[in-house]
C-alpha cells in the first residue's frame, strides 16, 4: 500500500492487518453477523487454546493485504461482517474449533481461508477439520514406535518369570 497521501490512522490500520496476516500458518474468515460480545468472546478464548487469533478487519484492508501478496478470493467473499482468524500450529485442530463454534451459532458462517498463501473454500475448512488433530497423530506415531518393544519387553519378562518358577525358589537362575 502505497503511503502517500494517506491519513496517518489508515496506514496505522493496515500495517496492523497486515502484522496479524503475515506469518501466519492459516487464517479462516468468518461471517459474525448476529453474534453477541459474549459468543465472540467465547470463540476468542477457545481460538487463544489453539494458537490462533480472532480479528474484525474490515473488508477493503484484508483486499488490499492479501493483493499484495498475489491472493484473491471469488467475488462475494469479502462482503458484509469479516472476523479473521489466524494463526500458526495445527491447523486442523483451529478449523475443528471453528465450524463447531459455527455449528452451535447459527448466525455465524465461514466464508473462506487461507492454508499459506493458497485460499480454500469453506467446503475445504470443513474438510480440515475432520482430520485428525497433530498432537493425536503424534500420538498414534508414538504408540506404533512403541509397540515393538513393549512387546519384545513382555515376552522377556516372560521368559524370566517362567526360568524363576523353574529353580523353586522365585529368582531368574543365573
């Protein structure tokens, strides 16, 4: 954006919107419209659990933003009330976070997001979040690694209770 000639308080506004955009992982744009203080502050605080944050941004910043770094969303996207969240981490757990926030508030909708600097379709946030969550597939991982040797551990065990019952006096024989 192009500073010249522009009222200090704009350039103060869009350097911020493009602050909250940059870096970030993901970013899902959602319609709040007929929401209450109350419910966005519950999507805030669940969304704070999840790495991410929630922030009004009115449609013409988050345009021009995301034109400077060569994204555009299908026409009718940016329109009406715009809440972005972004964040950075597991993006399927945010996603998870936020269309059961939109499924329990049916004022509420998602719009579109962003995974990088590719734009996604609300179908594709819905996708994301039923995939499993990062730190559920890393616990799957670590169960499968393990497996192995907590085996190899039982079966020698085993093996050294039955030699224990073999000598009569309850010890591994030697």
């Amino acid at each position: 954006m192009s500073n010249q000639k522009k009222r200090p308080e704009v350039v103060a506004i869009y350097n911020e919107v493009a602050d909250f955009l940059t870096g970030k992982e993901f970013a899902f744009l959602l319609n709040f419209g007929g929401l209450t203080v109350a419910q966005i502050g519950d999507l805030r605080r669940q969304l704070l659990d999840k790495g991410a944050r929630m922030m009004v941004i009115k449609n013409t910043f988050i345009a021009k933003v995301l034109a400077e770094r060569g994204i555009q969303f299908p026409e009718g996207v940016l329109s009406g009330p715009t809440a972005v969240i972004a964040g950075q981490g597991d993006i399927a757990d945010a996603a998870k976070t936020v269309v059961d926030f939109v499924k329990k508030n049916e004022k509420a909708s998602i719009k579109a997001g962003l995974m990088g600097d590719t734009a996604i379709t609300e179908a594709q946030v819905n996708t994301l979040s039923e995939l499993i969550s990062l730190a559920a597939q890393q616990a799957r991982l670590l169960g499968t690694l393990q497996a192995p040797a907590s085996k190899m551990a039982r079966v020698l065990q085993a093996k050294v209770d039955k030699e224990g019952e073999g000598n009569g006096d309850n010890t591994p024989a030697a």
